[in-house]
C-alpha cells in the first residue's frame, strides 16, 4: 500500500531525523500530522506489518531500509517540485510547500525524471534541504542550528526550515537565505555577507541550521 496517508507518515518520520538524531515518538508523530494518537497507534501498526516502520508499544518509531527508500523518493519528489517551481516558475520560497505537496502524488515517474535532468540534478532545494538521488541517497555536511552556534561562529547558511511562511518572509526580508555567508553575533542575531548586524525575527535560532 502506498497510498498519500502512508507516504505522509513516511515523510514526517524521515523528516524528525534529517537535522537531529533523536527518533520520533508515537505523541510527537501524532502532533506533527494534526490527528489523534490512537489513529497514528493503528496505522503505525499497518506500517509496520508491512516492514515500512520499526516499532514497538509505546517506543519511538524508526524507518527500516524498505520505509527509508520509500520516503526518500517521496521527499525526492516533494524536493524537486519545489525547486522546479522556484526556478521554473518564478514562485517564492514561502510558496512552494503546498504546491508540492498536492504535486508529489500525481506526476509520472518520467516526468519527475525530466524535471530533475531540466534543472540540472539539483542536490538542494530552495530551502537547503537534500533532495534525495534516485537510489534514495544524499548529500550531508556538518552542521549546527543557529540557536546552538556560538557568538563569533562563522559559516554558510545550510537550510531555513519551511514550515511557517510567514517565518521565511520575514527572512527574506533581512537579506537571509541560503549559501550566505554568516557570523552569529547573538543567539538570533548575525551579519550577512560582512554587513552590519541584523536582528532575525522570532523563531529564526529554531529554524535556520549554518555549516559547522
């Protein structure tokens, strides 16, 4: 069964670990999806029976080899849309998620094949994140999240998390993205490219990750 619901349980499982290592729990699944524990528990369940997800009561949940492979051509897909998007169609960064996310379950295979190749076999999106290879691997660096950088840490802007749009606006707004060049000078505060020190708004030390 691959259905939407099961990738979108595949993708927030694999998306918990990408920037931390802690696994995800039953709770914090259910939150992350907006749908009550006990509808996750029974689905959790189904996925395991299917070897998609390692799981026992009341334990975290972890992707076997099979569930990884498989969420990462889903994010594979989701990636790719968005920076076609971007690129393709002059959307913005704050405009691309939801898009994908109706995009990602209805394109061929072969014309996910052609957007990949049209752009040049992008390895990040236009958020920073890895877009996955065809074989479900990725390119990773060291990297640390801006609310844990120290004062005077110097480094590139890896990734600004997608979640809250109005987030990545403000962003923006302040000349961040990423590729740029940083120094922290305050737990959200950092000068571009050797410019002056900018304050980010609230949520930015959460949701922008830096080369280590």
């Amino acid at each position: 069964m691959h259905s939407a619901a099961t990738d979108d349980y595949l993708k927030t499982i694999y998306h918990h670990t990408e920037w931390q290592t802690a696994p995800i729990t039953p709770s914090q699944l259910a939150a992350e999806l907006g749908l009550a524990p006990s509808t996750v528990t029974e689905m959790v369940q189904k996925l395991a029976a299917q070897d998609l997800v390692s799981h026992r009561p009341y334990g975290p949940i972890s992707l076997t080899d099979a569930g990884r492979l498989r969420a990462a051509a889903i994010i594979r897909r989701h990636r790719l849309i968005e920076t076609w998007l971007v690129r393709e169609f002059g959307y913005a960064w704050d405009e691309v998620h939801d898009e994908a996310e109706v995009l990602e379950h209805t394109i061929s295979d072969r014309l996910l094949d052609g957007i990949d190749g049209r752009l040049g076999h992008p390895r990040f999106d236009p958020h920073g994140d890895a877009i996955p290879d065809a074989a479900g691997e990725v390119v990773r660096v060291p990297f640390v999240l801006l609310g844990g950088a120290l004062v005077g840490h110097t480094g590139r802007v890896l990734r600004v998390s997608d979640r809250d749009p109005a987030l990545l606006r403000a962003l923006q707004a302040t000349g961040l993205d990423v590729g740029h060049a940083v120094m922290v000078t305050g737990r959200a505060a950092v000068r571009i490219d050797g410019g002056e020190s900018v304050e980010l708004p609230a949520g930015a030390a959460e949701a922008v990750w830096l080369t280590a």
